[in-house]
C-alpha cells in the first residue's frame, strides 16, 4: 500500500479557487484536510471528476465547514479530478492536504 | 500739389494707425502666453476627484457589507438556536446559514471584481473587468478539458498571459 500526498495552498478569489489533480489509476481517496486562514471563515469543498459528477459537494450535502474541514472518506479515483474550494467568506490563504491510498 | 501733400499727410496718418494697431496685436499675444493651460488643470482636478469618490466608495461598501455579514451571524447563530433548540439539527442551521449569507456575499464579491477592474483599468486604460471575467472562464474551461484528456496547451498559455497582464495568479 502506498501513501500519495496532494499538498493544497491555494488563495481563494472571489471566494473560490480551484486545481486539478495528477490522473489516477488505482486509489482511493482516504482523508481531506482543508484550512482557511481565519478560524470564523466558512467555506465549501467539491471535487468533480471526468464526467462533470460531484463525488464530494459539501454545499449540497449541508456539511459546509468553519475554519477547518477533516472528513475521513473512502472514494475510489479514476481519471483527473477537479479539486475547489466553493463560497468561501473570505478571499484568503487555504491550506491542506488530501491523503491518497495507492494500489501497487 | 496740393494732392501729394494730401496722400502724404494720409500716409503717414495710416503708418501711425498701423504702429498703434501692431502694438495692441503684440500687447495680446503677450497676454495669451501667460494664460495657464487651463485644460490640462481641469482634468487633473476631474480625475483626482473620481478617484477619491472611488475610494470612498469602496470603503463605505465594505464597511456596511463587514457589518451585515456580523449581525446575520450573530442573529441566525443565537435566535435561532435557542428559538428552535432541540427542534432543528446541526446540519439545517448549518444550511440556513449559507442560504442567509449567500446573497451578501455575492454582491460583495461582485463588489470586489468592479473594484479590481477599476484597478486592472488604471494599468491598461481598457475594460479590465472583461480580463478578469475572460481569465476566470478560460481557467475553469482549462479544468474542465485537463479532466477530459484533452490538450490544453493553447488554453493555459492564453491564461498565462492574462495573469501576467492582470498581475496575479488564479
């Protein structure tokens, strides 16, 4: 089993930012760790695959976070996902990492 | 005889009218040098106004966006809690929230990207809204063909030079 790190630092503009990730073959998303730079900041998180599906939506599934996001999840990955940051409070700096188990 | 001295006596009264007539000319073009550009001070005190009319503008918006952002929190955290207490979850108020602040925060960043743009328009003297508007759905249009497997080689170095014109970096 390996472990893959996507580093996160991105500033939010116009309460939003986004990236793309590497293309995956065989993992599964494990852990999202995702923090504003202001502990009242309240922000959503997506991911959007390949096929424009939201296999995470915090804005929809009404688990909108307050300064820090840490959701242990269990989504298998296939293709390139679009990471993003959605309706954040503040234009600032988000830091994070998402934990990625890879299959040998 | 009496004709010669009649032109003469004429000539010189008109030599007279010229000289005096050439002074007064000169008299006047003395005058009008001196005369400030007056275009040019005008428009500086025009731009300088607007400039600070922006500005005061855009302070008094934050402020009053900055304010109403507190009270609704404030408002929606504490009355509703212990208004609705153990009939209304986590998660709903959670929502309710977002669905309160959403409109208040739209118009701020809309706010936000008007002001920019004035910024971006100083630099560029054209629409600088526009770029800002162009770079953020040619980045997403970006996203969306990196997922798709699509080449997108042409579409990252138009953003390329979009954030080097705009001067940051989506």
């Amino acid at each position: 089993m390996l472990i893959y790190v996507i580093e996160i630092s991105n500033t939010a503009s116009g309460g939003t930012w986004s990236f793309n990730t590497s293309k995956f073959n065989n993992a599964i998303l494990k852990q999202i760790i995702l923090s504003s730079a202001s502990n009242d900041t309240t922000f959503d998180f997506r991911m959007t695959d390949d096929h424009n599906n939201y296999p995470i939506d915090t804005s929809v599934d009404g688990s909108s976070a307050t300064g820090k996001m840490n959701k242990e999840v269990n989504i298998p990955l296939k293709g390139i996902y679009t990471i993003a940051c959605l309706n954040s409070s503040a234009d600032e700096l988000f830091t994070g990492r998402l934990m990625i188990q890879e299959e040998n | 005889m009496f004709n010669n001295k009649r032109i003469s006596e004429l000539e010189i009264k008109f030599n007279d009218k010229i000289v005096l007539l050439t002074n007064h000319i000169n008299e006047i073009n003395t005058k009008l040098l001196k005369l400030p550009n007056i275009d040019i001070e005008f428009n500086k005190l025009k731009n300088e106004i607007e400039k600070r009319l922006i500005e005061f503008h855009k302070e008094i918006t934050d402020k009053y966006f900055e304010t109403l952002e507190k009270i609704l929190r404030v408002n929606s955290e504490s009355s509703l809690i212990t208004a609705l207490a153990h009939q209304v979850n986590q998660k709903d108020l959670s929502n309710l929230r977002s669905v309160l602040l959403k409109p208040f925060l739209e118009e701020k960043w809309k706010n936000e990207e008007i002001q920019k743009g004035f910024d971006v328009d100083k630099k560029l003297t054209t629409l600088g809204q526009q770029l800002i508007k162009m770079r953020k759905n040619l980045y997403d249009e970006m996203l969306i063909k990196e997922r798709e497997g699509e080449d997108i080689n042409e579409i990252k170095g138009k953003v390329e030079i979009l954030n080097y014109i705009i001067g940051d970096k989506l």
